[in-house]
C-alpha cells in the first residue's frame, strides 16, 4: 500500500500541476449538457432518459482520463522504472484505479450540479444521496476496467482508438446497471433511494472485474 499511496501522491501532484485531465473531462461533459438542453427541445428531462444522458455523457467523457492515465508513465520511462523497482507491481493498478476514481469524482462534482442546471430545472433535492451511492459504485466499475483497458492500449500506436474500443464494451453491463440504478432518483415523483437490484449487479459487476484486473495486471504490466 505504501508503493501505491506514492504512485497515486504523483499522479495528483502531476494533475495539479498541469490540469491536463479533469478540465479536460468536465468541459466535454458540460458541453454534451449545453448541446442536450438546446438539442432535445424540451425544457426539463426526467426519469430513464434524464439517467441516460447523464450516464452516456459521464462515460464518454471519463473515456478521456482513461486514454491519459498511462501517457506519463509510457513517454518518461515510469514502466521500466517501475519493472525494475523491487515493489509489487499490482500496487500500479490500485494507485492508477484509485487516481482515476478521484478524477471522475471531481468530475461529477461539476457535471452533476450542471446536469441538474441544465437538464433538470429544480435541485436534485432528497435522491441526491441515492444518486452519490450510484455515481460511487460506477466511479469504481469505470476505474478499475478503464485502468485494465489504458494498460493494454498506451502500449499500441493507435491509443486513442484502442482505448475506447476495449473499454466500452466492456463498460457497457456498468453503463446499463448505472442508468438503471439511476432512472427512478431522477423521476419526477423521485424515489430517495436507488433500486436495490440495479446496485447488488452493479457492486457485483465491480467486484469481479476488480478480481480479474488483480489476477491479470502482473502478467500485463509484463508484456
């Protein structure tokens, strides 16, 4: 843990310093809103196709941070150094997963209340609790795959392809799960918590994909 608490203190520290990833993230999001509230032609969205945009936006856009999250790592030299470290090496999936987990975090700090702006009309109000736990439950689906995913594609000439060709049909059980979990928070007669079937897949969805990564990135970080 303390191997992959300093790689993660350097990928904060290194996003602070740049602000290459998370800016990057919220401006497409809000963009996608600003083009949805003028696009639909309606005035407020609700239930399954306010989820659903919600859902999309933040996961194209967190497509992003995931095509980002090794450049640094595969253009300084940060894969050799780490091979060469005596460490265990799965403490780079946690320290990347847990980095980019605080990249969608902060972007949803600032989508939400956009999304809620935009598309909603009034504040999300009492569901807004049940929305975090759902948002939370994605982050981590989307951080562990989407570490897995930007593994394999920054060692590829066409990253920026790979990355989402890999990543998003992988994503898409978590993407269903999410919209699902999320429509009835999001109804104009709101729910103030998520259906518990969605959220037992979805926590499901996240524990294996997080027990494959942990079994395969050795061998991957390898190759």
């Amino acid at each position: 843990m303390r191997t992959a608490l300093t790689v993660l203190r350097k990928d904060l520290r290194l996003e602070l310093r740049t602000l290459e990833t998370v800016p990057a993230m919220a401006l497409f999001a809000v963009s996608t809103f600003v083009v949805f509230h003028f696009g639909l032609g309606r005035v407020t969205i609700d239930g399954q196709l306010a989820a659903g945009v919600l859902t999309a936006t933040l996961l194209f856009a967190a497509m992003l941070g995931i095509n980002r999250l090794f450049v640094a790592e595969r253009e300084q030299g940060g894969f050799d150094a780490f091979l060469l470290a005596p460490v265990d090496r799965t403490a780079l999936l946690i320290a990347k997963a847990a980095a980019l987990f605080v990249f969608l975090t902060l972007l949803e700090v600032v989508a939400v209340p956009a999304f809620a702006l935009l598309l909603l009309g009034p504040s999300l109000g009492p569901p807004l609790p049940g929305l975090i736990a759902v948002l939370a439950l994605a982050d981590l689906g989307i951080a562990v795959i989407g570490t897995l995913v930007s593994a394999i594609a920054v060692h590829t000439r066409a990253r920026d392809l790979i990355g989402p060709l890999l990543g998003l049909p992988l994503l898409i059980p978590a993407l269903l799960a999410t919209a699902r979990a999320a429509g009835p928070l999001l109804a104009s007669h709101a729910t103030t918590s998520p259906p518990g079937k969605w959220i037992a897949i979805l926590a499901l969805y996240d524990v294996v994909f997080a027990l494959l990564a942990y079994a395969v990135f050795d061998f991957l970080l390898e190759d």
